[in-house]
C-alpha cells in the first residue's frame, strides 16, 4: 500500500535528505522514521480515545512508521509535516480539542500538523471512502469552521501519495 513511501526512502541521501523544488524555491529537507507499532499499541490507542483508526492509518503505523517527520526545511525548520503515532494521536486528540473548541468534534481524528503554522490534518471519520479503507482528509485551523476547512484527499493512503508526488508541497493549495 505504501511504495511511494518505500520509493521515497530509496531517493534519500545517506544523511536521510532530499533537494526538493517548490515553485522556483530549491531547498533541502529531512525525514524522520520511528519504528513501526505494534499491533496492540493501535488497540491502546484506540481504547483511550474511543475510535477505531482508519485501516490505511493504521496500516501505515504498524507497517512504515510509528509516527514520522517529512520533508522537514533543515535550514529554517518552517515547513513540513509532522505525523503522529500511536501515544501522540491520543494526547493531540485533546490538545487540538481544546486549542480549537469552537470548530472541534469527535469525529475529527487528528493524525498530524504542519511545521511552522498552527495547522492540523485530520482524518474525518464521517467521511469514509468507499472501500471502506479510510477517511477523508482535512486541514484545520482555528479560525474556521470546520466547514470551511479544504479537504485534502478522499483517503490517507491518497494524501500521503500526492504529498510524496508534490515533493512536500502543499498541493491542495495549488491553483
């Protein structure tokens, strides 16, 4: 499910970077890879915060990563993307909760943020696909409503696909 991860890892340099080109901007990025969950860290996961996670989520969590840091700007460290794991997802759950009480619901799953904004991604668990292998992906912020925030991608699995394709882009913000 996840080559284009397995892809990425392969054009990496030796110090774990990669020169990627945003509009005419060049810059150097960094990853950060945990080792990947086990499959009763996604149970306690589940059981604190009352949801079971989407299967590409964790599938990605148990298969690549436990939690990861992509495309990371090594000079100024202001963009980027950081993924949460399995002890995070929890303590987020009720961080963003609280930072965006207005906007916040249940079934928004936040499974990430943005380096250097005040962005989260989540997963809207009302919004599954049609496979039933995920949910769409929104981002957040506190300013508005949450029928305001863009989705990104129908699934997980696609959002990490075209950020992979968009070299840390935010594609969605394309034009």
């Amino acid at each position: 499910m996840f080559n284009e991860i397995a892809l990425l890892r392969q054009r990496l340099t030796q110090h774990g970077t990669l020169d990627v080109m945003h509009a005419s901007h060049l810059w150097t990025v960094t990853f950060e890879w945990l080792q990947p969950a086990a499959k009763s860290q996604v149970e306690t996961a589940e059981d604190l915060i009352g949801i079971a996670l989407p299967k590409d989520y964790a599938e990605f969590l148990t298969n690549v990563s436990n939690g990861a840091t992509l495309f990371k700007d090594i000079k100024y460290g202001q963009w980027g993307f950081k993924l949460y794991g399995t002890d995070e997802v929890v303590t987020k759950q009720q961080f963003w909760g609280i930072n965006f009480p207005k906007t916040w619901n249940t079934r928004l799953l936040a499974f990430a943020e943005t380096l250097g904004e005040a962005n989260v991604l989540v997963l809207n668990l009302d919004r599954g696909s049609r496979d039933s292998s995920g949910c769409a992906v929104l981002e957040g912020n506190a300013i508005d409503p949450v029928s305001n925030w863009p989705t990104l991608s129908r699934t997980f699995h696609e959002w990490l696909d075209h950020l992979v394709t968009a070299q840390g882009d935010k594609y969605w913000e394309w034009k």
